[in-house]
C-alpha cells in the first residue's frame, strides 16, 4: 500500500469523485422522469413490473449516489484544512483514502453495469 500520497492528488481524485457524482445525480432523475413516463409500447409481457423494479433500482442507486457523495465532500472537505504540498498520510488518512476510493469504484460499476441493462432494455421498448 502506498504510503505517501500528494495533498493535490488526493484533492484531485475527491474532487472529481464530486464531479462525477453531482453528473450522476442529474442522470438519475433524467432516469427516474423516464422510466415514469408513457414513452412505451404497451404490448411488452410484464412491462409495468419490470419498470416498477428499475424505477426502484434508479431510487436506490439515487441514495447511494447522495450518501457517498456526502462522504467524499467530507473527506475532500478535511484534507483541505491539511493544505501541505507533499506529504506521508498518517494511517488513519491513508486508509480512509483507499477505502473510499474503492466505494467509489465498486459503486460506479455496479452503476455502469445497471445502465448498461437498462438502456438494452429502453432500447427494445421505446416507441
């Protein structure tokens, strides 16, 4: 495990983890609008169950999104107040770091995985 990280490549990485994340916020509720909308062709077996589970998908990964994007601002936020050019993270930081960095990861593919199938389904079914 690395244990000396740049103040700016920490800063870096949690600032666009909030960029990304805000991008996501927007992307979800364009989702949710429609996914609630009667843009479908209504012949599909089981259409409305289906789209009732992904507009539960779509409002779980919207909490996520909110609750992880909350621990990177705070994060972000204190390793601001640290302000040092280059320096060796003390344990507690450093593992903060990595932890976090693997949320995001995890959390940005299984949202990558979940688009990927919704918009292969939208596409069969969209008038």
């Amino acid at each position: 495990m690395d244990t000396n990280k740049s103040y700016r490549a920490v800063f870096y990485d949690a600032t666009l983890w909030i960029s990304d994340f805000d991008f996501f916020k927007t992307e979800l509720l364009f989702l949710a609008s429609l996914l609630k909308s009667n843009s479908f062709k209504s012949n599909i077996p089981n259409l409305f169950e289906r789209l009732q589970l992904l507009i539960k998908e779509v409002d779980q990964f919207r909490a996520d999104n909110t609750i992880l994007n909350e621990k990177v601002k705070r994060y972000n936020n204190q390793i601001e107040s640290l302000k040092t050019g280059v320096y060796s993270f003390n344990d507690d930081y450093l593992e903060q770091y990595h932890n976090l960095a693997e949320e995001v990861f995890l959390f940005t593919q299984k949202y990558k995985n979940f688009k990927r199938g919704l918009y292969e389904f939208l596409s069969e079914i969209i008038l």
